[in-house]
C-alpha cells in the first residue's frame, strides 16, 4: 500500500524527532511505499525559513516540498497539494493536524476518489494553541470547526495524540465521539536501541558523576515548565552519603530560571541536543522530571526505560502504570517530597517491570501497526 502523510500545519522537519518524522520511518518499516508532502515554509526556530520546493529522499521516504503562503504558524495555504495527490495516487492519506485548506483539499481528493482512506490526527489542545481570544475564536471555532465537520463525512478516523487532544477533537472542532480514537505519541524503540553505552560509560562520556543520584529534565524550560521549582528542590535536599545532580538539556524560556540553573552547585546544563543525544542523557538518569506539562521528551524517557515524576493531567494519565510517581498538583512542598521519595530505591531495577511493559504499550512499532488495522 502507498501512504501519502500531508505535514502543512504540521512541518515535517529532517532530522527531528516529531511524529509525523517517527511514525512515517515506522510505516516504512511495516512494508508501506511511504511519502511526505510537506511544505516549503518552515518554523522560526530553524535556520532555513524556506525549503526549495522539489523532491527530496529521508531515510528511505519520498519527500515532496510543495509552496505555500504561511497566515500564521497554524494557517498556511498550499498551493499545487491536489495535482501532487493525483500524481502519486495513494491508497491512504494520512493528514496531520486539522489545518483548514489542506485538510478541504485532501477531503476534495477523498470525494473524487473514493476508494482512499482517509486518516486526520489531532496534535492542538487548549495548551499549545494560540492564545489570542480572537484568533482562536476565528480559526479555531470556525475555519477549523467548518473543515473538520466537513471533512468528517468522508474521514474514517481522527486521531487524538493525547487525550486531551481527543477531547479538543470533539468539544472545540464539533467532531463526533464515534469518529476519534486514542493514538499517543510513540516511543521510538529503534533510536533507543542504538544507543549501546550503559549508563556508567554514557555518565562518563557527558562529565556527569558516575556515584550521583541523577535527575534529568529537559526541553523548553522555565517558571512556566516548572524548573525554577525543580531546581530549588535539588538545591535543598541533603541526604547524608548521597550526591545529587540535576542534568538540564534544551533552552530556557526565561533568564530567571537560567540564572538559577547557572548559579547552582548541583545542576549541569548541557545545552540544546539532538534527538540521539537526547535519548542517551535520558538513558544515564535515575529518574526524568517534568514538573508541570507535557513533552515528547517523555516519551523518549520511556523508550529508554527511565523511571518519572510528571505531573497527572488530561495529557500525561496515560503514561504511568507502574513506570514512575505522579504529581497531583504543581503544589512545591509535593514536588520536594515526591522527588525525594526515589532517594531510597534504586528507581531502574525498583520501577524495572513498569518500565518495560510502558515501553512496549506505546511502541511505534504497535502504532503503526494500528494505523494499518484501521485501514483493512
């Protein structure tokens, strides 16, 4: 079968460790002809502003950078999307994120082409979209709301990356219950399975002290994060013959927060890592800490079988069973006493079961292989 991923409002990025990069590889894996349309405008944190539209090849896929007039980083217009779909003729389109012109475009290409399937996923909650009340009201509550009711008729799944994200499926776009399923974000199995070192020899490579109790957080961080609060918390336990270091990987979103992590004894902050490197600083922790909300690079952490301490909200409550601590609030006395109740396990053989059977639950392997089912 030949599936065509649609990453508009969705970039598809070489070399980044998003899901429509991962679960695309996965598809390849499963025996899927595996091609990207994506657009030539990119975010504008990459280097690059603009891709030359064309045809490229990433790890064995086929990518097609198509022009488009970027409104907003939500709303872009694609131009030339149905003559790339009528050329490649696929047997599945699956369209990333509800953007109101690509998603119209694809569902046009549906109605004139029957026997395809359809597939949307959701990656938008009240969250991470904007926060301008207008704008949102615009955008979301109509253009948005309008295509995905509309796509709806001929859409055989929306998928939910959180449920959350399936809960903004329905109550802000309008999309019946009966249409959205749960597809969470993946642990890349693969990417962790390549990284060999164990965790003395990965605490070595990254300077880290190979006797210290290691808590690690990561990605974009700051007041907002938590991790002003995460690092108090590391800077005021003292426990008699332990050594703890709080490893920080990724960009502050605030100087305050910075200032602190700099001025620290007990925090190492190793900058902004690709995806591997990630992947291999997770690996060397005892335990991954996300005080307040959300990342992918939770995910990551259950890939490579690194016990946590998240906070339980509609977007992380599937992720725990048996694999590490929920927090109940953001509430700094319980993140002091939940962080320090690791101190007397050893939280990888302690939390070992969990882990393993986490890692395998949310496997892209298993996703992918989802997808497929639901297309039979």
């Amino acid at each position: 079968m030949r599936i065509i991923n649609i990453c508009i409002s969705n970039p598809y990025i070489e070399g980044f460790a998003y899901q429509e990069n991962i679960l695309t590889d996965y598809f390849l894996d499963e025996g899927l002809e595996t091609t990207i349309i994506g657009a030539n405008v990119v975010p504008s944190y990459i280097n690059s502003k603009k891709i030359k539209p064309g045809i490229y090849s990433d790890n064995g896929k086929k990518i097609i950078r198509i022009n488009c007039l970027r409104i907003t980083t939500e709303f872009i217009i694609p131009f030339k999307l149905y003559k790339q779909l009528k050329h490649e003729r696929p047997d599945i389109v699956f369209h990333h994120n509800l953007n109101c012109t690509s998603l119209i475009i694809c569902t046009i290409y549906k109605i004139f082409n029957p026997g395809i399937i359809l597939l949307v996923d959701n990656h938008a909650d009240n969250i991470n979209c904007s926060k301008n009340k207008l704008w949102k009201f615009v955008y979301a509550g109509i253009l948005v709301r309008f295509s995905g009711k509309f796509a709806s008729l001929f859409v055989r799944k929306f998928y939910g990356v959180t449920y959350s994200r399936c809960d903004y499926l329905h109550e802000t776009y309008g999309i019946r219950k009966s249409k959205i399923d749960f597809l969470p974000i993946g642990a890349d199995i693969k990417a962790a399975g390549s990284i060999i070192e164990n965790t003395f020899e990965l605490r070595n490579k990254h300077k880290i002290p190979t006797e210290a109790f290691v808590y690690v957080s990561g990605g974009k961080m700051g007041k907002d994060k938590g991790t002003d609060n995460l690092v108090k918390v590391i800077n005021e336990i003292q426990v008699p013959h332990i050594h703890v270091v709080l490893v920080l990987f990724g960009s502050f979103n605030d100087k305050e927060t910075e200032k602190l992590a700099a001025e620290s004894k007990n925090v190492i902050y190793l900058g902004w890592c690709d995806h591997k490197t990630s992947l291999s600083i997770l690996k060397l922790a005892d335990v991954a800490v996300w005080p307040v909300h959300h990342t992918t690079l939770i995910e990551d952490a259950i890939s490579v079988n690194t016990p946590l301490l998240i906070r339980k909200t509609r977007t992380t409550e599937h992720l725990i069973e048996g694999n590490g601590i929920y927090l109940d609030s953001t509430d700094y006395n319980e993140l002091f006493t939940k962080t320090c109740s690791f101190l007397d396990k050893n939280p990888k053989e302690y939390f070992i079961d969990g882990c393993n059977n986490m890692r395998e639950k949310i496997d892209y392997n298993s996703l992918a292989r989802k997808v497929i089912s639901d297309c039979k």
